[in-house]
C-alpha cells in the first residue's frame, strides 16, 4: 500500500522489470543491470491510460549509490572475459579499480619472483588485510608466510568467474574480519541453454631477444614456453530447475632462469694464494704446517701462501670436485666475482577446476552447491643443481600445492518481506616445499660427521657457507651461489596443512522503507 517493494539475494544478472495495475498503462523496465553485492533502486511511476498501452523505459545506471553507504566497484563479466590477462589471473583486473595496486605477492614480485600471487594494497593497507569471499564463504589463506604463494584458498580460473566487487571501508557488519577491502567473487552457473568455451594460450622463446649476459657467455637463449589451455561447458539439467556449470584450466611453464655465482679458480682449488691480492692465508684451527707466529711470521700463515696439500681436507676435496670451473671472465681484482653462469630452467604447472551446481526447488527455494581444486607444482632451481645446488632462499627448491574450496548455499523465501541465507564452507591448503634433491642422504657418502641424518627432512649437502673475516674476502658475502652457499637451504624443508569451516545464517526483513539484515 505505501508503494515499497523489495527483491532479496537475486541472482546477478539483466532483468526486465513489469508493473501492471487497473487502470494504468503496463510500465516496463529493460536492461536492469543487477551485479554483484548491488542494493539497486528502481522507482516504477505509472500512469493513467488503457491496459493495452505500455510505457517501456531503457534502465541507465546511476552515478550514485543511494542505497548503500559502502564504497565499492564491480568488474564486470565482460571485462572479466575481454580483458587480456597475461597469466590469466582474474585478480590482476583489481589494477582497474581506483586505490588499489598490487605489492611484493604478485606473479613476477619479489626479490626472487617467487611466484607469489592476488596480493593487492587497497588505499595502503597491507594485503594480508584483505577479506576474500567465494561464493559467500571465506577464501582467505590462513598459512604461515603465504606458503601457497598466495592470499586465497584457491584462485578459480577466470572464464569460471561471472563477476567480483571490491568493497572498500566503511563496509556493513557483513564484511567484516579485516581494515582492508572485502573482494566478493560469484562464480558462474549454468542455464536453460548449453554453452562452452576451448582456448589454448601459447608463448615461445623463439619471439624473444637474448639477454646481455647469455651474450656474453656465448651461451643459448634461455627456453622461455607457457601454454595455458582450458575449456567449461555449463547447461540445463532439468529445464527451468537444475543447472550445472564445469570449468578446467592447466597451465604449463617452462622458463629459463639466469643464475650468477663465485666458483673457486683453478689455481685456488689446489690452495694457491700466492698470487697478489689475496690475503694471508693460515690455519686458525689446528697446527697445519703454519708457524707459530713470531717476529718474521707474525700470523703464523702458510708459506708462499700456499697450503699444503696433505692439509686441505678431504671430505672439502670431495665436495669442492662437485664445484664447476668458471665459464665466464669475472670481476674484481683476480676475476673470481661472477665468473660462473647457469641457466636452469623453472617449471611452474598448475592444474585447477571448478563444478558448480544450481537447484531452484521452487519459487521459495533455491540451492547451489560448488567445489574448486587447485594443484601447483613450482620448481625453482639454484645456482648449481644436484646436491650442491646452491640455494640460499625457502623461495628455490620444489614446491608442491594443493588447494580445496566448497561452499553450498540455501535462499529460503519466508514470506513476502523476509528471506533467509545459508552457507556452509570449507578450504583446505596442503603444502609442501623440499630441497633439491630430497630424500637424498650424502652424508654417510662424503663422511660429514656431527651431522643428525633424518629420511624426514634430508636431501643433498647440508647448508655450507664459505665466507672471508676480516677487513679482507675475496669473494663478496650475499652475492649469490659459489663460495658463498653450498648444499641445500636451512629452511627446507616446510610442511604445512590447514583446514578451515564456516557456516553463517542471515535473514532479511523488508519494513516499508527500510531493510533490515541480521545474522549469525
């Protein structure tokens, strides 16, 4: 009677709206854009006329929200499928939107481009601070140092995607939890009709350039391939009332990495440091042929600065054989500075899906059901490989990946102003990162001793890091690889599995003007 009408939870979508009464012309409302998070207002003015005559208005949308004070921007399904990705990763459409820029947790960030991905600071705000929902659930990553390589769960392939909001503060008691944004995906459904996408994706080194140190080496352009191919088909499974929707993605990434490191001169594996520039050279652990020291050797270093064989060790013999021999000039005074040059390749593989279901019960009832898996495998090498390989950082080495996320959703119409919500959730991260190669004991074969040998966390040398005191090194500490890291990195390897559940009930009451949420 006073003239207030409300939809609750519809669907996103285009919509015609129809108003009909007794003496009055029909109005018709086209193309009611309805997106995601979206409190539209639609004012209906009808006029006095004939039944049979019918007032069709085209919807423009409004500049300005008056129904809801939070800010917050849609992307749209068509910038979702239009747009080009470069990695086909729907949050890097989060650049488009005003305030937000992406930090360290990107595809390339990083000091060691770790692969870290969906991090965005919005208005400057941290993106562990971020809120991000799937299908109404919580799809925030809860590991330990971003383990997975990202913020979420899992991340749908983007032609699953319908559309997502970013909402920025002030926001409703609904999106709570984090300052930061609240970033609401919708994932797509099926219809009363059948349609399905195939795509293949490809790059190949052979369009690149080489680069000025590969140059240099003389050496071969670095293989530089990704494909990323995929297909969904989504349709009806009873007309009008169940619906399905199915999603696949891989992707295959096979790059070439430039690795510099210090490997020891010919002359300085046999303990040759006669040469001028080197430091003195002595034995500050046992009396190994080096003097007492005394007025004509006041160090008490090896004499000519050359260490006698039967004093270099032999386990650091047999480990320093596995050392390659420079293939590149150098730098430096002796041209011991970079004088090593790998390129290894990185192997990144990735395969995800998504299978949604639809159910509409009745017109008081509707249920969807959907899961998402992802599987990573990420493969970073060092500056060696093997057993010596080199690593320095928890960033290199193998890493293995999975990811699970289901939600189920129940809107219940209880009478003509109330709805009712339900969702349960659930997501689960196991992960994984070993050194290369795992598993691999070579203690007992090198003799290293004062060691603990466990099968749980072992492979390859343990960490050794060769580095000079004094005022004098000869090789830079930190410069990567060669003298400064040997063997496998200290923090590999890491497991971790998380599990976490959700379930939330809201009810919303329409009360003349007003509209009343409330929930658990």
């Amino acid at each position: 009677q006073s003239g207030y009408y409300t939809f609750a939870s519809l669907p996103i979508g285009t919509y015609t709206v129809t108003a009909e009464a007794q003496g009055f012309k029909k109005f018709v409302r086209e193309n009611v854009v309805l997106e995601v998070g979206q409190r539209a207002r639609l004012d209906l003015t009808l006029e006095v006329g004939e039944i049979a005559e019918t007032v069709v208005v085209e919807a423009q949308t409004p500049l300005l929200s008056t129904q809801d004070a939070s800010p917050g921007t849609v992307v749209q399904n068509r910038m979702v499928t239009d747009l080009p990705l470069s990695m086909r990763n729907w949050d890097d459409l989060m650049g488009l939107i005003a305030g937000v820029q992406g930090d360290r947790y990107t595809e390339e960030g990083g000091a060691t481009a770790a692969g870290r991905t969906g991090g965005v600071n919005v208005h400057g705000v941290r993106s562990l601070q971020n809120n991000f929902i799937l299908d109404g659930v919580d799809n925030n990553s809860i590991s330990t140092n971003v383990q997975e390589l990202t913020t979420q769960v899992v991340r749908p392939s983007v032609d699953s995607i319908q559309e997502f909001k970013i909402i920025t503060n002030p926001y409703s008691a609904e999106y709570g939890r984090s300052p930061g944004s609240a970033i609401t995906v919708t994932t797509k459904s099926g219809t009363n009709e059948f349609h399905g996408t195939a795509y293949w994706f490809g790059r190949n080194d052979i369009f690149d350039a080489t680069s000025f140190f590969l140059n240099r080496a003389g050496a071969k352009k670095a293989k530089n391939r990704q494909n990323q191919f995929g297909f969904n088909v989504g349709g009806p499974i009873v007309r009008n009332h169940a619906f399905f929707f199915f999603d696949y993605e891989g992707t295959r990434i096979r790059r070439g990495v430039t690795r510099l490191g210090n490997v020891p001169l010919p002359n300085e594996r046999i303990g040759d440091f006669s040469a001028p520039g080197y430091a003195k050279i002595f034995d500050r652990v046992g009396d190994c042929r080096a003097k007492v020291p005394d007025a004509f050797n006041p160090d008490g270093s090896f004499k000519d600065n050359k260490i006698p064989p039967e004093c270099i060790d032999p386990v650091a013999k047999r480990i320093l054989e596995l050392v390659p021999l420079p293939n590149l000039p150098g730098s430096g005074p002796l041209r011991n500075v970079f004088n090593f040059l790998r390129t290894p390749t990185l192997i990144d593989d990735t395969d995800k899906f998504t299978v949604r279901g639809d159910w509409q019960v009745n017109a008081n009832n509707n249920l969807f059901v959907r899961y998402t898996f992802s599987d990573r495998f990420r493969y970073v090498p060092g500056v060696f490989g093997g057993i010596i390989d080199g690593t320095s950082t928890s960033a290199f080495g193998r890493l293995f990946m999975k990811g699970h996320s289901a939600a189920i959703g129940w809107n219940r119409t209880l009478g003509p102003r109330v709805l009712n919500e339900f969702r349960i959730g659930w997501g689960r991260n196991a992960s994984h990162g070993v050194q290369d190669p795992f598993g691999k004991n070579t203690l007992a074969e090198f003799g290293i001793l004062g060691v603990r040998d466990d099968p749980l966390y072992s492979g390859g040398l343990p960490a050794i890091r060769i580095q000079a005191r004094g005022g004098t090194q000869t090789i830079p500490a930190g410069q990567g690889g060669g003298l400064d890291h040997l063997g496998s990195p200290v923090f590999l390897p890491k497991f971790q599995f998380t599990n976490q559940f959700q379930w939330w009930d809201m009810m919303s009451v329409t009360a003349g003007a007003h509209q009343l949420r409330f929930g658990v």
